[in-house]
C-alpha cells in the first residue's frame, strides 16, 4: 500500500470513527439488531427462494416427461387410424388438465404436424426444426420461460409428441413465498426492534444515569449520586462512582473550610496592616512631623535673634535640613496610609498619587482617567487604591515607559481599573510560575477578598492590567 493510500485510508477510519462516536449507545445496539435481523431475513430468503426454484425446476421437467409419455401412448391410436379428430380433442384435453401446459402438438416420422392446439398464425413454426429431438430444451416466448419436451409414439415409426411447460405459475408461486418470507422477515425485525429497544433501555438506563450524574459532579454538584439498579458490573462501578464522588464532596468541603480559614486570615491581616499603616502614618503626622515643624520654626526663630553670621548659616542649614526632613516623613505617610483617601475618597486619593509618580519620574507622562461619581465601601476603596498603586509603581520601576495611562470608572454595578504603559512587557506565566512577583500575588490576593479579578495582559509593545471589582 502506498503512502497516499494509507493516509486516505487513515482518513476514512477516523472519519468512521467520529461518527460512531456520535451515536449513542442505544443507537449502535438498535442498529447492531437491526442488521443482523434483516442479514439473516434476506439469507434465508434467498436461499429458500433458490431451493424452491430448483425444486419445481426440476418438479417441472418430471411433469413435462410425464405428460409427454402419457400423451405419446394415447396418441398410437389415433395416428394409426389417422383419426386427426380424436388426436386434436387428446391434446386439447392434455392441454386443459394441466395447468403449466401451454401447447401439444404431434408429427409424423417425417416431422410434418398431424395436429397441434396452435393458432394458425400462432403456430411455433421454429418447433419443427427440432421436432426431431429427443431432448427436452428450454426457450422463451411471450409466454415466458418454456419447457419443451418430446416423446416418441412407438419408437417414432409412427411419430413423436411434444407438449412445451411454462414457467410462469411456479415463477408465481416462488414469488410468493418470497413475498411471505420478507413479510415475515419484516415482521420479525420489527418484533426484534421492539424487544431491541426494550433490552436496550434496560441495558443502557443505568449507564445513561451515570453518565448523567457524571455531567452534574463535573457541573460542580457533588450532592450527585448514581442509582445502583441491580448489583451487577454496573452497579458496582455505580456504587465505587458514589464513594468517589463522597470522597470529592469531603475534599471540597475541607479545603473550602481551610480556604476560607486563610481568606479571614488574609482579611485580617490586611485589615491589620492597613490599621498599622494609618496608626504610623498619624504618628508621622501628628508626632514626628509636629516635633520637626516645631524645630523648623525655632531654627527660623534662633537665625532671627543671632548675631553671628556662621550661627546663622549653620541654623539656616538645620532649618533646610529639618524641612526636608519633615516632606519625606509627609511622603512616607502619604504613602502609608493617604489621609485623602479617607477624607475626599478614591478618585482624589488615586490623582494624588498620580502626581507623586509624575514628580518622581520626570521622564514618565502619567495620563488619569478617573469617573468616579460615587463613594465605595472603605474596604473596596483601598483594595482598588492599593491594586492601582502597585500596578502604577511596578509600572514606572521596571517597565522602561514613557507613558503611563491609568483609567478608572464605575460601570454596570462595578469598579473597572485598567493601568496600561508602552513598556519592554514581561512573561506573566513565567512570573507567575516563579512566585517572584510579591507585587502580583498581592494584587490578586487583595481582588479576592473584594470579589473582584485581576488579568494581566503583556508583550514586547507594553503591559495593560484589568482590575474588575463588583459593587
């Protein structure tokens, strides 16, 4: 076999094979019934319609001989005392008590027609030429198939009879039995599908059950369960398939438990941290940055009353120094904890945030969409708040942009985020699979405890993140 054939060949079985694969089990069984009743109907039939052919065949002929010598013995008589009369009224009683007869005829030793049940022009005249034959032969007219037979009248010194059989009655009749034989065939196919479709629902209702129960635990129903109809191969694939499936149920709920466990752990911690970032953030505020704006007035203050040029270059540099120092400790609890996000909310807090960025990163073009026209639940607010910042800051830290555009707007009964730059990109699976991405994995962590999603989307042209929240 070449190789174009083989492939062709490869081709058609799995053609075949997709589309068994479509049918169903009751389908294949009906089918598998179906076939093998009518196989077997139209076997039979064809044999039995072939013997019973063979048979009156063969019937045929011995009747032929049969009338043929009976007629050649009556005929001694009649030729002999060239009684054309009485031989006509013998053949056309020959032809009228036997129905397959079709025609008699008798001829002189010399083959000339003494008599014969022809019409004038009906006459056979092509049955002459062989009136001599002692064998039967066959031949087909308007009549049908013929059987032709001749006997000899006293060992043709004084002639021969012939007598020609047709074929049409027993034709008929093997006809009819074949008619019987498909109704019957027929028959029995329907009462075989029947008992088919029965068997078969029998058969296949556990297994159908199955597969049924097996499509609702895959649906995430694990309160499913198979019937265990009989205590069979089935029923106890049945009952090991309920005993996985209680397995399952136990695993779901025990991790479900531990899940939740970790998730009230997580909020909790966060929760925690949020408070701590807002406890120093005002310990920042109130405390070291009330002791350092104080000791930026008194420096002010000493440069004013001293004297002495150096005293006052060194409390002038103090107050420089101080001052700076008490921005930083502002920015340090800006980003701690915004006071504005809790004063003016989301929008305000993230339009702050964005100017930080722009002033830290002069090279960085930070575009803000922000459509916000309603306040958030204080936890849903930081979640967004701390997910947008961390998507911002990973951003302008590692991703080489020059534009920075960040998006966020309510929508359909939600909050929707998008952070998009015109970075180097980077391979989130690979970050992901690594587990070094802490930025990443709380992002995730803090859309989870909101109910929200984030999806990062990334490639050499730039990196866009989709942060979705509900409520």
């Amino acid at each position: 076999m070449t190789e174009p054939e083989a492939a062709g060949l490869d081709r058609v079985t799995d053609r075949a094979r997709h589309l068994l694969g479509a049918v169903s089990v009751r389908t294949k069984i009906l089918g598998i019934v179906l076939a093998l009743t009518l196989a077997l109907g139209l076997t039979v039939t064809w044999q039995v319609r072939t013997t019973t052919n063979g048979v009156l065949l063969e019937e045929l002929d011995l009747r032929g001989g049969a009338v043929a010598s009976d007629l050649a013995a009556s005929s001694i008589d009649p030729i002999l005392l060239d009684d054309t009369f009485s031989l006509h009224q013998l053949l056309t009683q020959t032809v009228a008590n036997h129905q397959d007869v079709v025609y008699a005829f008798v001829t002189d030793p010399e083959g000339v027609v003494l008599a014969h049940t022809f019409g004038v022009e009906g006459f056979p005249t092509q049955l002459i030429d062989v009136a001599n034959l002692d064998e039967p032969f066959v031949f087909d007219s308007d009549a049908g198939r013929i059987h032709d037979f001749a006997e000899p009248v006293l060992a043709r010194r004084v002639g021969t009879a012939r007598v020609g059989l047709s074929e049409q009655r027993l034709r008929s009749q093997v006809s009819g039995i074949t008619a019987q034989m498909l109704l019957t065939t027929l028959a029995v196919a329907v009462v075989g599908i029947a008992a088919a479709v029965l068997l078969t629902w029998l058969l296949t209702r556990p297994i159908l059950d199955l597969v049924a129960t097996t499509r609702r635990v895959g649906a995430g129903d694990l309160s499913a369960r198979a019937r265990q109809w009989a205590r069979d191969e089935i029923g106890v694939l049945a009952e090991a398939f309920n005993h996985m499936v209680e397995d399952l149920d136990d695993s779901r709920a025990t991790i479900e438990a531990k899940e939740a466990a970790r998730t009230r752990l997580l909020e909790q911690l966060i929760t925690a941290q949020e408070e701590e970032r807002k406890r120093i953030a005002r310990e920042l505020h109130d405390g070291v940055g009330q002791t350092l704006n104080s000791l930026a007035l008194g420096l002010s203050t000493l440069t004013q009353g001293s004297n002495s040029a150096e005293a006052m270059t060194q409390a002038a540099g103090l107050r420089d120094i101080t001052l700076e120092t008490l921005d930083a400790v502002r920015q340090l609890g800006r980003k701690l904890r915004p006071s504005v996000l809790d004063d003016l909310g989301l929008a305000e807090a993230l339009s702050h945030y964005a100017t930080e960025v722009a002033g830290l990163y002069p090279e960085l073009r930070v575009d803000t969409h922000l459509d916000l026209d309603r306040r958030l639940p204080p936890a849903v607010e930081i979640a967004i708040y701390r997910m947008v910042q961390e998507g911002m800051t990973n951003a302008a830290r590692h991703s080489g942009a020059r534009t920075l555009s960040v998006v966020v707007a309510q929508r359909g009964g939600g909050t929707q985020a998008i952070i998009e730059d015109d970075g180097m990109g980077f391979d989130v699976e690979a970050v992901q699979r690594s587990g070094e991405s802490v930025g990443i994995h709380g992002m995730r962590e803090r859309a989870d405890l909101v109910a929200g999603e984030v999806r990062f989307e990334s490639s050499s042209n730039g990196t866009t993140v989709f942060i979705e929240v509900p409520g």
